[in-house]
C-alpha cells in the first residue's frame, strides 16, 4: 500500500509536534528552534518537497541539515515519522494543544502532565473547574481563572480562525499563482478575489479569476499542475479548486471578457456588500448576479423582452447602479454603498504615498543589520526619513540597549548621517510599557531621542481595566510618539495565535485623541495591529497613524503594503498617515511635541 502523498503543510505540522514536545519535555532550546524553524521553512516553501528531493537535495533548503533531511525523506516515502511517534509513547501529543493556552506554555503543560496526568485541554478546564490546579507550586485561584480564561480565547478563537491563514502567507503565494496564469497567450488579465483583494488579515481560500475567450480547458490543465500545487480538489471548464502545499485553498475561474466586470465585482464580495448591490439593482428593475444585470419585471421575473446587460468593467457595473468604483479593501457594506452613490467616498492611503518608516530593528538590539545597511536598504526603497527603533533595556531576549548602549547609538546615528543627505535618519527607541504603566527608560533619557514608539510586549494577559490603565498611563506620558502595535495580537501560521490584550478601545482612543500621539499599523502581517476598523475609529477621531514595517531583516522593509492595505479597509487618507508627510512635516510635528531634533534642523 502506498502511503498518502502529505502536502508540504502536514510534513511542516509534524515537525512543529516534535518541536513542541520536545519544549514540553525540556530538551535543550536549539533542538526545540532545529524543528521549528525547519517547520517554517517547510511550510512556506513554493515548490513539492518531493520535486526538491529528487532534483537539488533537501539539504539545500536553510535551516534543514542531514538529520532533517532524513526525516523528511521519511516522511515522503511512508507519511510517518518515527522518531515523532516514540516522543508520542512519552508524552501525549494533545499537550502540544495545552502548551498553546494563553498563560499555560511548555513548563506548566510538563507540570500539569507529570503530577496531575492532564493530558488535554478538556482535562485542564475540569481540573481548573475543580480546584485541582492549586495542589501545585505557584497556581492559585487568579492562575486557576486565567488558564479558564486562555482556554476560552483559545477556543473562540480556534473558531474564527479555523482553517483560516494569515494574508501574509495567503497573498503571496496567490500572486505567484496569478502571474503564471497571465504567462498563458490565452489569458487576456487576471485578478485576485475574495477576501484576499478586500485583505482580510487571514483567509478562508484563495479565489483568482482569469478572462479568456477561447477554451479554458488548457488554462485549467496548466492551474493544476502549477508546482505550488499539493493536490487537485476538483476541476471543471471554468471552475478548479485546489490545495497548495502551503495549506491555502485556490479557486480558479475563467471567465468571458465581456462578463469580466460583473464577475470580478461578484466574486470579490464581500458578501453584504453584494447583497445591498442587488438590492439596488432590484430597484432599478434587474437582477444581479455573477453573470449579468437581467431585467425583471415587477414580480422580480426575468423578462424574455429585454436582454441582459453585461459588463466588461467593474467600474462601468458600479456606474449602471448609479454608484463610483469602490475600492475593494471596503466592499464590507460599513457605508461604502452611500459614500458611492452620494460622492463621498474617501481617497484611500497608496503605497506611492509612504515617504517614510518609522519602526525599525537594526543589530544593536535584535535586527540582523547594521545601520549602516538598514539606512542603504531604506535610500534603495526611495525612503525620504526612518527612525531607528530598537528595543529597551527590559527586553533582554531582544538585545535590548541599555542606557549606555542606546546613548553610543545615538552617536552613530549622528556620525551616520553625514552619508545619508537625501535621507532624515531618525534616532529613536521601541520602548517598553512595563507591567504598571511606566516606561523602560528614565525621562532625562527619553527627552533626548527624536522619536519614541512605547509598545507592549509582556504582561499581555492583565485584566481589562489594568491593562487599559496601563496603555492610558503610556499614552499620556509626555515623551511618547506613538504606540507600536497597541493591542499586541498576532496571527500565527500553525494556529490560533496570539489575541489582542482586553483593553477599553474607546478609553485608549480619547487618551491618544487628548494627547496628539500616534497610533500604529504595524505591517507585519503576523500583527496588522490596529486592524483596520480601529483604524477607521482613530481618524475618525482625528488620532494620527503610523504605519510601519517593525523591520527586523532586510526582506522586511517590503512588507509596508500589508500595513497600506489594512489603512484602506479602514478608510484611512494620506493626510492622517505620519508617513506619507512630507520630512518637514513630519520634523515640525515631533517638534511641536517637544522634541529637540538635534542636529535634524
Ligand atoms: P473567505 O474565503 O472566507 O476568506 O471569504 P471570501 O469573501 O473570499 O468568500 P468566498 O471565497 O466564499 O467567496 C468569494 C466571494 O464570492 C464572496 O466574497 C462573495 C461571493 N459569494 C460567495 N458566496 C456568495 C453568496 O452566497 N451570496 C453572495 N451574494 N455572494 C457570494
Ligand atoms: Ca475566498
Ligand atoms: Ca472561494
Ligand atoms: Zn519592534
């Protein structure tokens, strides 16, 4: 018998078991990151393992050596992994679900296995439900209700995320897919749909339409036998499904040119939005559906005196229906509908309008490059200023500067300057919120930096009104910019990810509207924090933005779009966005905040 062919998901799901209960076990942490990061590199991989087997060897893959390379060959040739199964006769493999509860991790899932024989997450709930959990060192009744609490999350999050991935691994992927289509002579364009072209932060499946006008039966046979591809779910003349071996489902449609506009608008959705559309088309006296605007009579009929109208563009449908084009990232019908047909849609943030990023890693903290590269790579983008934001003292594991350190940065960053006269080279500091509200570095400290970003990276459990007095407090504090990342969430490739903290969103909002600090948009889409409808709310309220890449590595600094993207699904304009000013804009602004900008004017 054949073992089932696995997707290069589920050989990266397997190494990431391992990975994890070798952590709960306590093995040392490079055998724990090996698995991990091999993981990682599995799952995003463009190609069949397989494919990369047979021709350049799986040791030419980063991050995978001879052990690995041996495993995954085992994996390849029988769909199991030993060496996963023997750790699974010591350790049960639902721990690795117990490890991910928000306030368990791998040393309480260990204790609570080796004293209590929980080995679930239903075990835990009913043992935290019991009181069982404070028979154990350092748990007590406030441990007992947090690990309740993580388990809720962990669960309600479960379900709004299940099956769904992160646009950061959803789009490009998707564009790779799109641009071999448009390589086919029968393929006149192409379009992402759905979710991923309105750039939802995750993704149910990938929907791609392409427009032909001769047999689509070649476009099809090509779709899927694209080398992403992991296996063919169905496949018709103008509609295949399949999945990818980063675990993405696709949808491919071929679609007649003359019915493209109508398609493409359907197919983007999202789907309120295309209900209020065929409701205003039903007052108009036409059914709307993927195909055409078809009259009907009063009954709502089809008339067979009429003919249908087709649409070759989006923008001629829109028109018909009285409406401007709207831009996709708001077909959420959260009041696009009466901005388009009154003429007050909004004019959305683009990428061309990002002049600066102000939220950047180098190698003093834990960013691989030096200033000096990071100030090139940002020239090379056409970047007009950056400020250089590593971390605080308090963040150990991040190389955080201590005061001594971040004052030496300070004078690289002068004497880097001289070389940089096209480029604004701020120096500032990631700062961190610790857990009552203060910040990492002492006030004489902070006065001195050109740019302060204070975000929140531990203590993310704190109840609502600690944490939001805690974001309160930072927020006020006379030498803050601007708060990185405000609610701390994350979305993870193989699970639920991280939620955001439970602040009072309204109460964080007023504080940053009274203060004149900005607010973030991280662009790492792992964050994309503020998500676009807190995004909408800050403008509305006429807090700034900043939306930053939070580089770290090089290939970083081109994640801006993702965060440029989430600004348009929350209406954002140029004009509320730090980095789209023009540098002396933005150098009157810090000033008007009380900076000092030495050596800047
Ligand atoms: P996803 O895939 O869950 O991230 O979200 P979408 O929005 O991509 O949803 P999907 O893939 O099921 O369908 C793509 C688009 O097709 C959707 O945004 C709107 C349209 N559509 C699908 N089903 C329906 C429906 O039952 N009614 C209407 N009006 N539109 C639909
Ligand atoms: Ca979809
Ligand atoms: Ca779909
Ligand atoms: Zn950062």
């Amino acid at each position: 018998m054949t073992p089932e062919r696995l997707s290069n998901r589920e050989v990266a799901a397997h190494f990431a078991n391992v990975a994890d209960l070798l952590e709960i076990r306590g093995d040392h942490i490079h055998r724990v990151l090996s698995y991990r990061r091999a993981a990682e590199t599995i799952r995003e991989l463009p190609r069949d393992l397989r494919a990369i087997a047979e021709e350049e060897g799986l040791t030419s893959l980063p991050h995978i050596g001879k052990t690995l390379a041996a495993k995954i060959e085992e994996l390849l040739h029988t769909g199991q992994l030993e060496f996963l199964e023997r750790l699974t006769t010591e350790l049960p493999l639902s721990l690795v679900e117990v490890k991910r509860i928000n306030g368990v991790g791998p040393k309480k899932a260990a204790l609570f296995w080796e004293q209590l024989q929980i080995a679930t997450v239903n075990e835990l709930a009913a043992a935290a439900r019991d009181g069982r959990l404070r028979q154990l060192p350092r748990m007590g009744a406030k441990s007992e209700t947090q690990i309740l609490a993580g388990i809720e999350a962990l669960a309600k999050q479960g379900g709004e995320r299940a099956g769904r991935l992160p646009l950061g691994s959803a789009l490009p992927a998707a564009q790779a897919i799109l641009a071999a289509m448009l390589a086919l002579p029968q393929v006149l364009r192409g379009e992402l749909a759905g979710s991923l072209r309105r750039a939802r932060p995750t993704i149910g499946d990938v929907d791609i339409l392409v427009a032909s006008a001769e047999d689509s039966a070649p476009i099809m046979s090509h779709f899927v036998q694209l080398p992403r591809v992991a296996r063919i779910l169905g496949q018709g003349p103008t509609k295949s499904a399949v999945e990818l071996h980063n675990g993405a489902r696709v949808d491919l449609l071929v679609i007649p040119p003359e019915r493209w506009g109508t398609a493409l608008c359907y197919f983007t959705g999202s789907k309120e939005h295309n209900i209020r559309l065929r409701n205003l088309a039903l007052r108009q006296g036409y059914s709307l559906n993927e195909h055409a605007l078809s009259p009907v009579d009063a009954d709502g009929q089809l008339r067979d005196d009429a003919s249908p109208l087709l649409f070759s563009t989006e923008e001629a449908l829109y028109q018909q229906l009285g409406l401007a084009w709207i831009p996709a990232e708001i077909r959420e019908d959260s009041g696009e509908i009466e901005a388009a047909a009154s003429g007050k849609l909004p004019q959305l943030i683009q990428l061309s309008d990002i002049q600066s990023d102000l939220h950047l890693h180098t190698d003093w903290s834990d960013g691989t490059m030096p200033l000096r590269e990071l100030a090139d790579q940002a020239r090379g983008l056409g970047l007009r200023c950056i400020a250089i934001t590593d971390h605080s003292r308090s963040r150990a594991v991040a190389g955080g500067l201590s005061i001594e350190r971040l004052l030496e940065q300070r004078n690289a960053v002068q004497q880097l300057r001289a070389d940089f006269p096209d480029l604004t080279i701020l120096q500032g500091n990631e700062v961190d919120i610790l857990a009552d509200g203060q910040l990492d570095y002492p006030d004489e400290i902070l006065s001195q930096l050109d740019f302060v970003i204070a975000s929140l990276h531990s203590a993310l459990r704190q109840e609502r009104s600690v944490v939001t007095a805690r974001l309160v407090r930072a927020i006020r504090h006379p030498f803050v910019d601007c708060i990185g990342h405000p609610l701390a969430q994350q979305f993870a490739e193989d699970g639920p990810g991280r939620p955001p903290v439970d602040a009072d969103m309204d109460a964080v909002f007023n504080a940053a509207a009274a203060s004149g600090i900005a607010l973030e948009i991280n662009a790492n889409p792992i964050r994309l924090d503020l998500e676009a409808r807190y995004a909408r709310r800050a403008q509305e309220l006429g807090i700034p933005l900043s939306i930053n890449t939070d580089t770290h590595r090089p290939e970083q600094l081109h994640l801006m779009h993702f965060g440029v993207r989430t600004a348009r699904r929350g209406w954002v304009s140029p004009e509320n966005v730090l980095n789209c000013w023009p540098t002396e804009q933005l150098l009157a602004w810090l000033r008007g905040r009380g900076r000092l900008l030495e050596g800047l004017l």
